[in-house]
C-alpha cells in the first residue's frame, strides 16, 4: 500500500508545487494520475519513489518512509520508474547489458541473472533483440526494453511517468497493453499520463491541478461529473462521440468496451 498523508513540496517557499495532497494506492491497483502540463503530476510520481522528498506530510510504501534513508534503498528496489524518453534511462551497448545493470546494482545472485532477463525481455515481446543496440531501436522498443530492465529487478510497483508520449500509436498500444498485462499478474501499475483515452482504461483516476487532488475516483464518474476541459484535459474520443450521438442507452454500458477495442487490450 502506497499513502501521501498531507504532502507538500516547494522549490520556493511560498510556491507549492504539490500542495496538501492526500491518498492511498491499494496494493494490485491500476491507478492513472491526470492532469495538464505542469500541474504537478510528475512531481508527484517523483514524490512516491523518494526522487523527490516532502517539505511536509509523509509519503510510505507500506512501512516504509521515503524521508528515512534507511529505507529509501528498498523504497528504490519496490518501486521501478519507467521515463518518458527512454534513452535517459539507457548507459550500455546492447539490450541484455541494459537489463543486466539494473540486476547488478541491486546484487542479485549471478546465477539467477539470465533467467531473470530472459523472463523480461520475453514479457515485452524483445527477446530476440538481446544483442541489438537500444540506441537503433524504434521508440516503442526502446520503451519495451526500458520496461524489461524494471521487470527483472521485480518491483511491487512501477511507475509509467507519461510512458507513451514520445511513441506513436502503436507504440503506445504495444505499451499501455504491457501495463495491463502487468496488472492482471497483480503488479500496482501507477501511470502519469495527459492522454484521457488512455487514462479511462485505469481502474481509478486522480486529477491534479495547481498542486492540488481535484478528483479521486472512477473514470466513469470522472467524466460524467467533472468539466475536465476547465482542467486544460480534452474528453476521450469515445466519450465525445457518446455526448454527440446522444446515445439512449447509458455510458456505463459501452465505455470500456469502445476503449478496449481502440487500444486492442484484451
């Protein structure tokens, strides 16, 4: 279980960039955090992984406070982090050495190493790359590799910080379809994104404004009770062409449905 309690973080004194936000994130959640460009979103995904630290309040996994160093090792290790450009997470010369690092730093046993690579690459459809150069692959599978070298340190949650937004649109479904999978082995899946139509695939969305939680819920109910374009967001596809047809039956009935197929997750 993942809990801000009454967080608050500033560069400057008096100019919060996250202010007063309360939540908990249920361990096997797939939550989507909403919001436009720089209403503290990220900062927030940076917040929970300890990349950031409150000025006050608490941010824990489980037990354990990112403020105390003692636990901010195994904080790191618990949650993996996954980069809107994928090469700044890059630093060796092939696919398996990227995702062997990752294994070195946390000192896993030699032994266990390869096994653990192969099982990774294989989630993310790379493991016939191995030998290939994550600088010459297209964006989608650089992004696959950079969730490959997270997968085989076996993190309880990963963190996708605005993930699909460098990638085309099939780059982005090859990706949000790895977040799904992630989430029906029971993986926390924590996903930074603008992107509505993909934020309605979510179990739950919060909406940050100015620092703020403005919403915490469902996206159904997102979407019927909140006027998100005050928020700088646009409505989903799916959802505008529902408002425009007037639809006689419900949304609640065919939402997910429209945004399964748009995104092939099945």
């Amino acid at each position: 279980m993942l809990t801000f309690d009454h967080v608050y973080f500033y560069y400057k004194k008096g100019q919060p960039i996250i202010d007063d936000i309360s939540f908990t994130i249920r361990t096997g959640e797939f939550v989507s955090i909403v919001g436009a460009n720089g209403s503290g979103k990220s900062t927030v995904a940076k917040l929970i992984d300890g990349l950031l630290l409150p000025r006050s309040g608490t941010v824990k996994l489980h037990q354990l406070d990112t403020a105390k160093p003692a636990d901010l090792d195994e904080i790191h290790q618990q949650i993996g982090f996954v980069f809107q450009n994928p090469e700044d997470q890059f630093i060796t010369t092939t696919v398996m050495d990227e995702v062997l690092f990752g294994l070195q730093n946390i000192r896993v046993p030699r032994e266990e190493m390869r096994g653990r690579v192969d099982a990774a690459l294989r989630a993310v459809q790379m493991e016939d790359f191995l030998e290939a150069m994550p600088h010459q692959l297209s964006g989608g599978q650089k992004q696959r590799v950079a969730i490959a070298s997270i997968l085989a340190m076996q993190p309880q949650v990963i963190i996708f910080d605005e993930a699909t937004s460098m990638l085309d649109p099939q780059g982005r479904k090859q990706v949000l379809s790895i977040m799904h999978d992630l989430h029906r082995q029971g993986m926390t899946i924590i996903h930074i994104t603008h992107h509505m139509e993909e934020a309605l695939t979510a179990e739950r969305i919060l909406l940050i404004h100015g620092g703020c939680l403005q919403f915490d819920g469902d996206p159904l109910t997102l979407f019927e009770t909140v006027a998100i374009t005050d928020y700088q967001l646009q409505l989903p596809f799916t959802v505008r062409l529902h408002k425009i047809l007037q639809l006689e039956k419900p949304l609640a009935v065919d939402w997910k449905e429209g945004i399964r197929s748009q995104w092939s997750i099945n």
